[in-house]
C-alpha cells in the first residue's frame, strides 16, 4: 500500500498544544473553576473521539445491524455514574454542600421530546456530544446538523411554556425520596444488569449463536 | 509496548475503557460545577445572544460577559477542542466534505428535531438520558425509553429514505 | 477467492455496514470485500462487527484520516 500520502501533522499538533496551554493559562487568571471546566470538557471530547464512542450508535445498532458492543458500554456509563452520583450527592449533604441532580419535571413533552431527539439523532448521524465531537473531526455534515440543533433548540425553549399549558406538567421524582437510597440502587443496578444480558444476548442471537 | 502507544495515539480505544474514564469525567464534572454535564442548555443560552445580536430575537438579557462565566460555555468548547486534539494527536485530521444532498436534508432536519426535542425534554442524551438516569430521576428512565422508540422510528425513515 | 468492492465514501454510519453485510450475503467463501472510508467511528464498527463475526478483517490507515479495510468472508 502506498503510504506516501500519509504525513504527520506533528506540527500543527504542537502549535495547537500551545494553542490550548495559552488558553488554559489565560483562563485560570480568571477562574480556577472553570479552567478546570474546560479541560473536563477537552478530556470528554477526547476521550470520546479516540475511543468512537457514540451514544446514537449504542441505542441505533442493535436495531440496524444487531450489535451491543457501544449498548453495553453505554450501560457500564450509566451504572459508573448512577454511583457516583450517589456518592457526590450523598458527600455533598452531608457537608451541607449545595448540589443539584437533573431531576427533571414530567410531561408529555418529555416523551414527544425524546422521540424526536431520537428521530433526529439518526438522521443527523449523532447526537448533541456526537455533533460536537465529529465537527472537531471536520465533518460537513455535522456542521449542518450543528445549525440545525441551534435552531431547533430556541424553538424547543420557546414552546416549552406552550406544552406546560396544554398538557401540564408533574415535578420529577427523584426515587430515593420514594424507595430510599439503598433499595433505588439495588433496583437500577439490577434493571441495567437486565439490560446488559438483553444487550449481550441480542447480538449473539443476531450473529446465530443462539 | 510500541504498540500500546500507538493505540493510545491513534486509537481507536477500547469501547469500556472509554466508558470507565466517560463516567469518571461525568462525576468529576458534577463535582466541580455542583450541577451535572449537560450539552444543550449553553447552546441554546448561545443562540438566544446571537439571535438576540443578530435582530431576529427579542433580548431575553444575555450578555456576552454572562455567557463567558457559564460553566456550559467552556465544557462545549472544550468537548470541541478536545475531539478536534484528538483527531490532530493521531494526524487524522481532514476536512470531510458532505458527498450526496440527502445526507445535508437529513442532518438539518436531524438537527432541527433534535434541539427541539432536547429543550422540550430539559436535556439531551447527555443531560437528560445519562445524567437524567444518573440522578436517580424517574423522568430520565422515561426520557431513555423515548429516545429509544424515537431512535426505532429514525432506523426506520434511514432505511427507507438515507440507504 | 475473488475481490469485490462497494463505494461506501461519504456515507453516514451504519450505512456502510449495512450495504457490506448486504454484499457479504452474495458472496463465495475465502472472497474479500474491500472497502475505504473517512470516518473513524465507520471504520471501527465494521471492525468490530467482522470480528464478532469471525470473519478475517485487514485495517489499514492509508492517508491522513482515511482507513482501508479488507474483509474476507470465512463462513456462511
């Protein structure tokens, strides 16, 4: 295989380093706070790209081509981060430290929400981290999704008073209010291992070894 | 061991080591904002200012300075910067143009569906799937089964429409 | 042990891998199908899917950001 028309782009990857250590400097003049922020941020974007992973792919493939591999690690995700969650709300209480959860209220637009956001994210080919990271990889398409998203989320921001109106909305639960923290752990933890074994035996029934 | 390095510049790494070090980030992150990771709320602020700047939009009273102290603005900026390093670390960086219509209709009205559907819902699969579930709120289960059917009903109109 | 090869450049995920498992079905045994994208995540998924698969899979970054991949059908 001809590999001539592979170059290293070691230059402009050291004049970008220098880039990012300029922006971090000057950022942490202003706020340690959210210098730590943006490189929390560089990391996802990171970390995301060079390990592929995409959520759409995860909720999408098992549908399209039977595949679970993205499925179950988006599980792990969710299993890592339903306890540390916990643990941070929990260690926050206890100090007396203010902290919010995405406990978000209830309605039919939640549901009309999600459906869309799922409808949209295949069509789009990735969701609203997957946009982000596949415009830092230099896809036209995603920059075309990009202009879409921003467009769509001052309509969506715009209704939502309107959906309210209409449908009405409950406050979110937060299930340890309701089950206590122990037993909503053992209940998410079990349903996501559920899922994980669904996920692992779907594909090998899609692949015939089942 | 050559070989290790290469994989960690190049990638692709492995989908559960990402997942370990995506949920340890995730917690940092609501460590130190005291609020969890969410993508579209800082978009949407953003877009309010330019639509606000540009005369298309009644002023809703962001103001740039304002936007520049959101926690939301430097973890999207960083995302983008990051996934761009990412790319330029492992020299894989280039400009990949859209190569039939269709995929530019999809990705605009993918776009449009997606950032309504995410401000209606209060999140996106980040702020209200993953860390709507991750909070140990019931909505973010329903969310997760509403992008689910919603994903089901995109696979459809891809393969009838994108193939 | 023929050589086949579909276009799949510019196609969005899992477009490409589902028109290579479509072709792979018209396939002989011990044939390849040779594929070239520029998409990181397309690569990778069709990697992992042929090594689920058991099928042999060849990867090789041939440019700046573009990956050329030989599959060879093993088995029915």
């Amino acid at each position: 295989m001809n590999n001539s028309s592979l170059h290293s782009q070691r230059n402009l990857n050291i004049g970008f380093i220098l880039f990012l250590t300029l922006l971090i400097t000057l950022l942490s003049q202003i706020s340690i706070r959210l210098t730590l922020l943006m490189a929390l941020g560089i990391s996802f974007g990171f970390v995301l790209q060079k390990s592929r992973f995409c959520l759409v792919s995860a909720l999408r493939d098992p549908i399209l081509i039977g595949m679970t591999q993205l499925t179950r690690a988006f599980l792990l995700l969710l299993g890592i981060s339903i306890l540390g969650f916990a643990l941070v709300f929990w260690g926050a209480s206890q100090r007396n430290i203010p902290l919010s959860l995405n406990v978000f209220p209830l309605g039919v637009h939640t549901v009309v929400g999600g459906l869309l956001f799922g409808i949209g994210m295949v069509l789009a080919g990735g969701c609203s981290t997957g946009i982000l990271v596949r415009i830092g990889e230099g896809f036209a398409m995603q920059f075309v999704a990009f202009f879409g998203l921003v467009i769509g989320s001052v309509l969506g921001e715009r209704s939502l008073k309107n959906w309210r109106n209409v449908f009405g909305e409950w406050p979110g639960v937060f299930l340890p209010d309701i089950l206590g923290w122990i037993p909503t752990l053992l209940l998410e933890l079990s349903v996501l291992s559920v899922l994980w074994q669904l996920a692992r035996w779907w594909q090998k029934k899609q692949l015939g070894e089942w | 061991m050559k070989k290790t390095l290469q994989t960690i510049i190049h990638g692709p790494w492995a989908y559960w080591i990402g997942a370990i070090i995506l949920g340890l980030l995730n917690i940092l992150v609501l460590i130190v904002r005291r609020q969890p990771w969410g993508v579209t709320l800082n978009i949407e602020i953003w877009a309010e200012w330019v639509g606000t700047n540009l005369g298309i939009l009644n002023d809703r009273g962001f103001t740039f300075k304002e936007l520049m102290t959101f926690s939301g603005t430097y973890l999207n900026l960083g995302l983008l910067l990051g996934a761009f390093w990412a790319t330029l670390v492992a020299s894989q960086v280039r400009f990949r143009p859209i190569r039939d219509k269709k995929f530019f209709f999809s990705a605009l009205i993918g776009g449009l569906f997606m950032g309504y559907g995410a401000r209606i819902a209060y999140g996106c699969n980040v702020g209200a799937l993953l860390n709507g579930i991750a909070s140990s709120s019931l909505t973010g289960w329903i969310f997760a089964m509403a992008v689910f059917s919603g994903t089901w009903l995109g696979s459809k109109l891809l393969l009838k429409y994108l193939m | 042990m023929a050589n086949f090869a579909i276009d799949i450049w510019g196609e969005m995920c899992p477009i490409p891998l589902i028109k290579a498992k479509k072709k792979l079905l018209s396939m002989q045994c011990g044939d390849i199908l040779v594929l070239e994208t520029e998409h990181s995540c397309t690569s990778r998924g069709i990697v992992v899917w042929a090594k689920a698969n058991r099928y042999i899979i060849k990867e090789e970054e041939v440019a700046n950001g573009i990956w050329h991949l030989e599959l060879t059908k093993t088995h029915d």
